[in-house]
C-alpha cells in the first residue's frame, strides 16, 4: 500500500503485543527516527480526516476485524466483507466517537459486534447450511493436547460449538485482548457477566476439543 | 476468609497470566482451586498462542482504496453516497448501470451507489431495484441467478424490517419486488429439481418470511393490502410444494379481510370445517400443522378472513397443561441490550426471531407478548402501545353471535372492531359468554387490540373498565376517552390517574358502582401484565413473568384468588420480587391445570 505522505504513523501497539498500558501508542517515523504518540492523538487527527491518521487506524483495525470475523462466520468472503463494511462505517462515524472510558478500539468492535448479529438474523432467515467441516477431523490429538497452541483451523470449528456469547468472549478476552470491562461495553453486558461467560467458554471449549477430558 | 466465587479466581488468574506471572505461580495461590484452574487456564494459553488470522492483503488493499475515496468525499463535506455492500460482485453490473444512465443522460453515477442503501418509502429506492434487475440480466447460470434472487427476496424483508422497526407503513413496492423476485426464483428452481441446496434454502426462506409477514396485517399501508395478500398467499402456496400433500393454492381473495390468530378449544369437525370457540374454520392440506389436532384439544389458528370464510394457514396445539399460550406485559423500558429487556424490574429475554416494531430504548413504552419456557420468560412479539389516554381495559359480556360475517362485537353494550388476536381459550365467543376486551380509540371507532373469552359466569349489565380519567364533563367522568357516570358523592381522583371502575351497563350507558385508583398521577410507574398464576404459594404468585407478591394491606385484589386462572397484575419492582399494587383475577375458575406446589408434594 503506498503512501505520499512524509512520515507514517504507525500504532506502536500490536496484535501480539498485549500487555496492559495506561493507553495506545503511535509512533512517528520521520527520516530515522521514531516518535509515539498516543492513539487518542491519532484518532484526534482521524476524525479531521486526515489521511494518514485514517491509514493508521485502517491498519491497525482492518486486520483485527477481519479476525474476529472469520472466528465468528468460518468464511473468507463474508469476513472480508464485514470488516470493509465496519472500517467504512468506523471513518463515517468517528466524528462521535467521544471518549468516555470506552477505549477506541472497543468501539470498533461495538460496531463490529452489531453488524455481525444483523448479518446472523440474514444468514438464519436465509436457511444457509453450513457446511464447515465436523469437529471429528479436528479433535486434539494426544500429542497436540501438550503444544502450546491451537491450530486456527481447530480453534475455528471448537468454536462454532458454543454459544454466540460464550464465541463472543474467547474472541474478544483471548485473541483480541480486550480487559472485561470493554468486552462488557462491547457486548452490552455486566463485568460480572462476562466473568460467568468466561469460566462457562472456557469449559465448553475444553470439553468440544478433548471429549469430555475436563 | 472472604468468600470468592471460582470464576472469580479464574478471571483473576487469567489476568495476572497475561500479564506475565506464570501458571504455576497462579496454582501455588491458589491450591484448593488447582485441579480445576489448571485445564482451564492452560487451554486460554493456547487459544491465545493461536497463530493469528491474517486477511488476504489485495482484499485489505482494495476495501482501502473505497474507505480512502469516502474519507476524501468526507472531507469535501459531501453527504453519504458509498455503499456498504462491498462484495466484488456488485461492481460488474454497478458498471453496466452506470453505463445505461450516462447514455439517457442520468446526471451522476454516483446516483447508482446512493441508492443501495434506499429503503422503499425513498426517493432513489426504484433505482435501487433496477440495479438488482441488471445483476440477474447479465448473470447467465440459472442455479446462480436463483440464489440472487434468494437474496434479492431477502434483502426486501431486510427493509420490510426496517420500516417497522422505525414505525413506518409497509408500502406496495416493496412487497411487489418481494413477490416478483420470490416468483422468478421458484420458476427457475421448478426446471431444476436437482438443485436441492436451493430448494432447500428457498423453502427455509420461505417459512421465515411467512412468519414474519403473517404478523405485519396492521402496519401495512391500506393501499398496499392487495398486494400483501398475494405475497403472503403465494409464499404459502410456496410453502405447500414442499409437503407430501396434494398441492392446493391459497387464494390472495381467502386472505382479503385480514390475518388474525384465534386461540380456542375445538369443538368439531365437519368436512373439514372446524368450530373453534364458536368460529366456523376451515381447515384442509393448505393449512400447515394441522396434524394431531382434534375435537377437545386447544389450538391456535393463523387465519385469513376472506368471502369463502376463515381459512387457516397454520394450525398448532396448545398445551393447557401448562400456561396458556399468550401472556403480556406493558411497561416502560428500564434497561435494554442486544437480547434483553427489564420492565418493572423483571428481565426478559427475547427470541432471537422477533421482529420488534418499534425501535427498543430505555424509556419506550412497550407491549410485549411473553412465554414462559423451560430457560425462562422469553418474548416473541414487542410492538409500541400507544398512550394510555387512547387505551382502556373492559370485561362484560357478549351480546349477540360475533362469528358472523359482520366481525363487529358487542361487549358490555360497547362495540368494536376486533383487530388480529382472539383469545377464546376459556370458553366459545357466544351470546352471553364474558370477554375481555384490550381497546384503542381509532377514527371514532374502539378497535379492540385482544380479545379474550373467560371462564367466569357474571350477570348481563355488569362491567369492568380500567383506563385513564381525564377530566370531567357535566354529569360524567372522561376516563380513556369515554364517558361514565358517577354516583352522588363520588370524589372523583386526579386527572391522569389510572382508574379500575365496577360499572353497570344499560344499553350502552354506564354509571359507576365503585372505583379503585390504580396510581396517581405522581406515583411511581407501574408495568401491567395480564397472564396467568400458574401457582400461588402463600403470598407468592408464580406467573409467566415469574414471582410477583400479591400481599395484602399492599396490593388491593379485584375478584377471587383462583389458581390457574388468569389476571391482570399492575407492578413495580419490589425487594427481590415484584411487587402487585393492584390485581383484577378474570376467571371464576381455572383455564389450565393448577401446577402442584412445594406445600402439596411433601
């Protein structure tokens, strides 16, 4: 993707960098050097419209959503096409996005989460059958109950066994790493809710993959 | 040791892992909780060391370049134009319909991405249509052209939605698309037999739209009506390809004077002509469900009233065993999320499938028709109630046979229009027979909302009638619209007061006997339910809405307390359980079989 700007702006803080901070940074590149600057800056600029700050956020997010998606529907297109559908409607709306304890990227998210249940009351009133492969062919085997991580395609199928809000959590608490707080804000529900949702996602989880080895 | 719940310390845990102590670290803590922390927290490691799930980079670059375009035409100020319908699919066409208008001379081709988002009641909405025709014209494959036109169909019950949602009618155009793209669907699949996806998908479809129109009879535009009979008509008729029975048509004719649901006990069958509290219908193989329906049991019917009589679309049982099919509740919202709502400090939640027809903010009075299910109350019809002033509560008896042609009732010496639900569940609509009537002013005429035979016997000339007072006029009280008269002395409450008045009727006239306030005017809110009380222990209700204290010294009860009969209960929230500040019970006896209390099985 090109960019004429002069310098980029690129979030300092990453999918796999997790670890709490007071709030997202940013980083500037200018010729050698790099400055962070806060993403509330940059989401400041985005919602001037400038360019680079809209890139920034699009990179950052875009790739996050799409995540999200495809754990949530187990479809390429559809994924894609929700996380198009979300980054056009995050830039038509971030004018009112304030912040009042609800993080940027749990808004994105909130957006995301709604698009997704509209697109799931279609799905279900269009009768589409899904033919994703059965969780037979992914079941942990001996050997992959001790690697230290899922396969993705395992992950996907175990999954789609829980309910909407028990995916909803593991997706939001494990791969995206949002704090219970801004799963609540993004899910509508209690901190003390999404606790329940945990303990109960992570047991469904374990009993979908081992069969029952709880 | 303060007491902390497992999940708790689990989320705790998870927490500290993340943020970098170590498993064992975590165990060590908490040794009691060891066994059952370490599966867990071992396997939330794993998902979160799950490799991440990339996008493909063209996709990412290319939704960019269409985000990138917006923010520019955002920045020159310019209104929303883009579509959100992203998939690459739609370009092909979008280029052929640009090329048609720029050849008529059409001004932009930007006209062509505004409208896809158009609903029917805007201006740019028959473009929006043209635009779908052109993606079926240039698409050669018959199987993909039906699968377009599936989601063609769909997306008209999208924007069906939406207008409800937003409390607009439903215009004709939008139910003649649906019926022209579910028309050219099914002709396509009736060539290709082999298509078993489709067809599979085509009849789902069809079941659900069905469900959904078969409720909308009363928000859609008169003009319309036509129209809207012959959707519902043939997506029925759809319907019926898919079932073994011999393929009989719903007429749109069958359908022309509305769709109502009547709830009874059936009392005989003739020819196929069953009589359901006294209603004469008729039932055959259009009618879908019918199966295991007898002389004795207690069904609901979905009925089209036309000049051939009331033909049923679906027919099911209803088991009297447990509640009654259809209790209400109305309130004001408290609390709303996604799936949920909280009225008079009760929780409900709500079917995944309901098609709410008002937008649901806290602060919205609603009415919502609930079912009590083995996880709890759910809702599966909300829709808005109109103000108080404009709405009253009656119960008198039935004067004349209401099962003829005419539909009009005569209630306790008031007549109305019966709209689309029959409760006859307690007894048959017959002369003499006691009803209550949900009623809202409208053009001059009562239109009665529900209508609901009970199980009780009360002589003629003796009614019921909650509602507002408004004010006075010289000689009557005004309450919801209509005048009473009050007895010599009688103090009348504060305008704006929620009244419960014992009424005789002569001829229509009614004079109080005696009256009970409701609330005041400034009183706190109360939610009004009307169900039935399921068990009662003590001072404990068990209802559909689940436990309501109904104690005297605090809540005033109007009839006798019966269990398995049905009441109107007006609450708020109360300590742990709602609390009832007035009660009117509707039936003498039971309409269903009381349940056994705790008391009874020791």
């Amino acid at each position: 993707m090109t960019n004429a700007a002069a310098w980029t702006i690129r979030l300092a803080e990453s999918v796999e960098d997790r670890k709490t901070r007071p709030a997202a940074a940013g980083s500037i590149e200018r010729g050698d050097q790099t400055v962070v600057i806060a993403e509330w800056e940059i989401v400041r600029r985005a919602q001037g419209f400038e360019e680079d700050a809209l890139q920034s956020l699009y990179e950052t997010y875009y790739p996050k959503i799409y995540s999200y998606a495809f754990l949530q529907m187990g479809d390429v297109q559809a994924a894609e096409d929700l996380a198009s559908d979300v980054m056009l409607k995050m830039i038509e709306s971030i004018k009112s996005y304030q912040f009042k304890g609800l993080p940027f990227g749990a808004w994105v998210f909130r957006i995301a989460r709604n698009r997704l249940i509209d697109l799931h009351r279609r799905r279900k009133r269009r009768g589409e059958v899904d033919l994703s492969e059965t969780l037979a062919s992914t079941l942990a085997s001996p050997q992959s109950m001790a690697e230290r991580a899922l396969e993705r395609g395992q992950l996907q199928v175990a999954l789609k066994h829980l309910t909407d809000e028990q995916r909803q959590v593991v997706v939001l608490k494990f791969i995206q790493g949002f704090d219970n707080r801004s799963i609540g804000r993004i899910m509508g529900r209690s901190e003390g809710a999404i606790k329940s949702l945990q303990h109960r996602a992570l047991h469904a989880l374990r009993r979908v993959l081992y069969q029952g080895d709880v | 040791m303060r007491f902390r719940s497992f999940r708790s310390i689990l989320d705790e845990c998870v927490t500290a892992i993340q943020h970098g102590e170590t498993l064992d670290a975590c165990l060590a803590r908490y040794p009691r909780h060891a066994a059952r922390l370490k599966p867990l927290l071992g396997l939330a490691q794993k998902v979160r060391n799950t490799p991440p799930i990339s996008p493909r980079p063209w996709a990412q670059a290319t939704a960019w370049n269409t985000v990138r375009l917006r923010a520019a035409d955002l920045r020159a100020g310019k209104r929303r134009a883009a579509s959100i319908h992203m998939s690459i699919g739609w370009l092909k066409p979008l280029a052929v319909v640009f090329a048609f208008l720029l050849a008529v001379g059409a001004t932009s081709g930007v006209t062509a991405f505004a409208a896809q988002d158009a609903l029917p009641n805007e201006t740019l909405y028959p473009v929006k249509l043209f635009t779908e025709d052109v993606r079926v014209w240039v698409t050669y494959d018959d199987s993909s052209k039906a699968d377009i036109l599936l989601d063609q169909s769909d997306e008209r019950m999208d924007e069906i939605e939406t207008l409800v949602s937003h409390g607009d009618r439903i215009p004709e155009n939008v139910l003649a698309a649906l019926q022209d793209r579910n028309e050219d669907a099914l002709a396509i699949l009736e060539d290709h037999p082999e298509e078993t996806v489709l067809w599979a998908r085509a009849l789902k479809q069809s079941e659900s739209q069905e469900s959904v129109l078969i409720d909308l009879w009363d928000v859609v535009q008169p003009e319309a009506r036509v129209e809207y009979t012959e959707v519902v008509a043939d997506i029925h008729n759809a319907r019926l390809r898919g079932t073994d029975a011999a393929v009989a048509r719903i007429e749109a004719a069958d359908l022309a004077g509305g769709i109502r649901t009547i709830t009874g006990t059936v009392e005989a069958a003739d020819g196929g002509v069953w009589t359901v509290g006294g209603y004469p219908i008729n039932v055959d193989e259009r009618t879908i469900g019918a199966l295991g329906i007898a002389p004795g049991s207690t069904a609901s019917f979905t009925v089209g009233n036309g000049s051939r009589g009331r033909y049923a679309l679906f027919a099911s049982l209803i088991n009297t065993a447990a509640a009654p099919t259809d209790a209400f509740v109305v309130g004001k919202i408290e609390e709303v999320t996604k799936d949920r709502v909280r009225i008079g400090g009760q929780w409900i939640d709500l079917d995944s499938d309901i098609l709410p027809k008002v937008p649901l903010r806290k602060g919205q009075t609603v009415q919502i028709t609930v079912n009590k299910t083995n996880a709890g109350t759910i809702a599966s019809q909300v829709s808005a109630f109109a103000s108080s002033s404009l709405t009253f509560t009656y119960e008198g008896n039935i004067e004349g046979d209401p099962a003829d042609s005419s539909e009009f009732w005569t209630i306790g010496g008031l007549t109305f229009t019966p709209s689309t639900r029959l409760d006859l569940t307690g007894g048959a609509a017959v002369d003499g027979a006691r009803a209550l009537v949900e009623a809202t002013w409208s053009g001059g005429q009562l239109t009665a909302q529900s209508i609901t035979v009970l199980n009780s016997t009360v002589p003629d000339g003796q009614a019921y009638l909650v509602g507002t007072f408004e004010g006075t006029r010289p000689g009557f009280w005004v309450v919801s619209g209509h005048e009473v008269a009050p007895r010599n002395n009688m103090e009348e409450p504060e305008p704006g007061s929620i009244v419960a008045l014992d009424v005789t009727e002569d001829d229509g006239a009614l004079t109080i006997k005696q009256f009970d306030v409701i609330r005041g005017p400034d009183d706190e809110p109360l939610s009004r339910f009307t169900g039935t009380a399921i068990s009662i222990e003590g001072t404990i209700w068990n209802m559909e809405i689940g436990e309501v204290r109904v104690a005297s010294g605090a809540t005033e009860v109007s009839g006798r307390q019966v269990v398995g009969a049905r009441a109107i209960v007006w609450y708020g929230p109360g300590d742990g359980v709602s609390q009832a500040t007035y009660v009117h019970v509707l039936d003498q006896d039971p309409v269903v079989q009381p349940q056994a209390t705790s008391a009874d099985q020791q």
